[in-house]
C-alpha cells in the first residue's frame, strides 16, 4: 500500500495519510490504566472534541483499521520484572510505528505505582532511546481524581503520596512522593523538573524548558500539574514531541493539536450499551473499593472470598461462578477485598505472588465461566484483576464508550455475542460505581 500510493499525487497521499495513519499510539502498563487514558483520548472535551480510539488487549498481531485515530495497547506489565516490562512496551512500540503512529505515549498509574525496583523509569527510558529523544515528559497528574504533581512530588488530594494509603499497596507500595527520587532510583540518566511556575508561563515556557532539559540530556523530566488547565498547557507544549509518558490526565490536551491540524475530526467515542445478564468481580484492596463494597453489599448478594480457601483449593471457580449466575439479575458480587493488615497477614503465610497469582487465577477462570453461560455485562475491580481477566477472555479490541466515572469509560468487544466492560483502578470511582457502571454497560 505504502509503495503504490508513492506515484499518486501530493495531495491525495496527504489524504490517505488522514485515513489510514493513526495519530496517537498508548502502551498502558496495565489494563484499567489503558481504558482510563483511552477514556480520555475519546471524550469529547468543550470545544475541542476527542478522537477515535480503540483499546487492544496486548500487542495486536494485525494491523489497525483504517479510522483509528487513538490506538490504546493494554499490557499487564506494571508488576513484573523491569527486563520483561521493557521488552514487552518495545514490542508494543513496533507495532505502532508500524501503524506510522505520529505520537507515542507511555501510560502508567496517576499514582506511580512501583517500587525502588520498578519499571517506570526503566521503560520510558528505553522508549525515549528508541526513539533517540530527550527531554521527555514525566507527569503522573489527574486531578479530577485528585492526583497532582507539585515542586516535584505526588499528591493524592492533599495529602502527599507515601502518606495517603498506597504505601500499603499490596504490590507496589509508594514509600517516598518526589518522584524524581524514585525515577532516578530507576534509570541511568539525570532526570529533570519543570516547577508549577513555568507551567503557569504557559505552553512557550515549558516547551523551552524542555528544551533545554533535552540540551542537558535529561531523558525523563517531571512537569508539575495541579489542575486540567495545567494538562492543556502541558499538551500544546509538546505538540511536535515524538514521546510523553504520564497518567491519564496527561492525554487531556493532546486530541486538540491534532484536530486543530485538520487531521481529525473529533469525533469521539463510539459503542454503545449491551443488554443482558451482569457480574461484579472485585480483586482490588484499595479503600476506594472496599467502600464499594461495603455499600453493594447492602441492597445486593455478595459473596466475600476466603483467601486461605483458595489457597487450599477449596474455593475454585466453578463456586465463585455459580454464586454470581445463581443471583443473575441483582447485580451479585464477588470479592476478596481486605483491609491492609489481613493482605499482609496473607502474604506472609502463603507469599506474595503465590496469592497474587491465586487470585488472579481465579478471578480469570470465573469469568470464563460467566461469559460462557452468558453474562453480558462484567464490571471489574482491580487493575492487576482487571488484566487477568480480559487477557483470559481474549475479547479483542474494545470500542469506547460512555464515561462512567472519571478515568472508567464503557468498553465493549466486537462480535455477535458483544460483551460489556467496566474496568476499575482500585482508587477510582464513587460509593456507588458498581450499580452505576452496570447501568451504564447497559446503555442507560
């Protein structure tokens, strides 16, 4: 195709180049992560509009069709070895140059997860040597659900990172906030900071500033955000950059320069609503969801997993699944959500990937089982079970939908048998979310 458009005329290949090049690729590290920033990259926003994504559940093996604007690859690298985290987002980075992808993004959580040992700096700088720039920037901020970078450090609302709950992650526990610290406990090279004084220059100032952190030859550089105003700015400034790695949040501007450019037309997301029986499967033990919790529970069956159960082989699949079909049609859940030090007591006894893998597992298994007896709509909580669970159901592509809360768009599959999803970061959405996103998944 390339070859034979290379003899028509100019401007008919700047039109192909419209059609069929896709504008921005995301390697997610894991699969709410991807839905969040694919959330993002199709809303429509006041006045600007958003563009026409699609999520990949791992690096596709064909190439992408011809309207994709966004292409959104969802890896479940956030928790493994930084060689194997590496090796997977350079595949995932092939394969969107292969699409002439126009700008690359590196997604990770709004609140850093990682540790001393992690993967965050690792892979953005082996994407930044791919790709031969510097300057790249580093910015986990969103604040519509309350993330925010200043003078360097992460805080979750108003309090600092390390001291807001996810230094008990189960995990990746964030002991320290200045993300600089952790990012050059992770990389070979000097990483840099453009402060909340810059940013409120505008987008000329910090594209100077980054600039002359590239000059320096800092490959990743942290740019202070507190608000979405701040996020524009952010955008605009790195129109022309080849990579921008972030959270979510740092997508909010980037739609805007490429339909300002006439190369999209900002049309947004796109699935709708599917019909049918509905689950709930919640792995997450953050406090966001363990709130969830505790209000479904109230109106709703539910069915808490014994973790020393499993472990002994006692609680399978197969229970899980029949608790949830048994109560098809009061949006039944099932979970193993715990307070920190149940989680810890657990990992001791048994190990930490030993439960995790448990876990998992199981989870994965008992949506098999669901889909296959015909739930239709499935909500998720968990990043790490969210992505055992869609990589088990091998659904493909999934169009985007409705927000249904910030960061947690509908996603629904292709096909005759649609399947509807919700995937949940643990932190995100309100009280009520399950009820909420299952009303959602339905359309209404």
């Amino acid at each position: 195709m390339r070859n034979f458009v290379a003899c028509w005329p100019r401007t008919i290949i700047l039109f192909v180049e419209v059609l069929c090049d896709m504008l921005i690729g995301v390697i997610a590290d894991d699969f709410t992560g991807a839905s969040d920033i694919a959330n993002t990259l199709a809303k429509s926003l006041p006045g600007q509009g958003g563009l026409r994504t699609v999520q990949y559940l791992g690096v596709p093996t064909e190439n992408a069709a011809g309207d994709v604007e966004a292409g959104v690859i969802a890896l479940k690298s956030r928790s493994i070895a930084a060689k194997d985290a590496v090796e997977q987002s350079l595949r995932a980075l092939n394969w969107l140059l292969e699409q002439e992808c126009r700008q690359i993004v590196f997604k990770y959580c709004s609140t850093f997860d990682s540790t001393p040992n992690g993967n965050i700096g690792q892979v953005g700088e082996a994407l930044a040597n791919a790709l031969g720039v510097k300057g790249v920037v580093a910015c986990p901020a969103f604040p519509g659900a309350g993330r925010t970078v200043y003078q360097g450090h992460l805080f979750v609302r108003d309090m600092l990172l390390n001291e807001s709950g996810l230094q008990n992650h189960p995990l990746n526990p964030m002991t320290d906030a200045d993300i600089r610290r952790w990012l050059r406990k992770q990389t070979t090279s000097e990483v840099g900071h453009v402060g909340i004084d810059v940013v409120h220059n505008g987008s000329q100032a910090i594209a100077t500033a980054l600039n002359a952190a590239a000059s320096a030859q800092e490959t990743l550089v942290i740019v202070d955000a507190i608000s979405d105003g701040d996020l524009v700015s952010i955008g605009r400034a790195v129109a022309d950059h080849r990579l921008i790695t972030g959270g979510s949040g740092i997508a909010i501007g980037l739609p805007a320069n490429f339909i300002d450019r006439g190369l999209a037309k900002g049309n947004g997301s796109t699935a709708v609503g599917v019909l049918g029986p509905d689950a709930i499967l919640a792995g997450s033990c953050s406090g966001a969801t363990r709130e969830q919790v505790e209000l479904h529970k109230t109106n709703h069956p539910t069915m808490p997993i014994d973790v020393d159960a499993v472990m002994d082989g006692k609680t399978t699949p197969g229970h899980v699944a029949a608790f949830l079909l048994r109560h098809e049609g009061r949006a039944p859940l099932a979970y193993s959500s715990g307070a920190p030090e149940t989680v810890r007591a657990l990992q001791e006894k048994y190990g930490r990937e030993n439960v995790a893998r448990a876990l998992d597992q199981l989870f994965a298994e008992t949506a098999q089982e669901l889909v296959r007896s015909g739930i239709r709509r499935l909500v998720v909580a968990g990043g790490e079970t969210s992505g055992a669970v869609v990589s088990a159901l091998e659904l493909g592509a999934l169009s985007i939908g409705p927000e249904i809360d910030p960061g947690v768009p509908v996603l629904v599959s292709g096909g005759p048998e649609p399947v509807a999803l919700a995937l949940k970061s643990g932190n995100f959405g309100s009280p009520d979310f399950f009820t909420k996103a299952l009303e959602r998944l339905a359309g209404r």
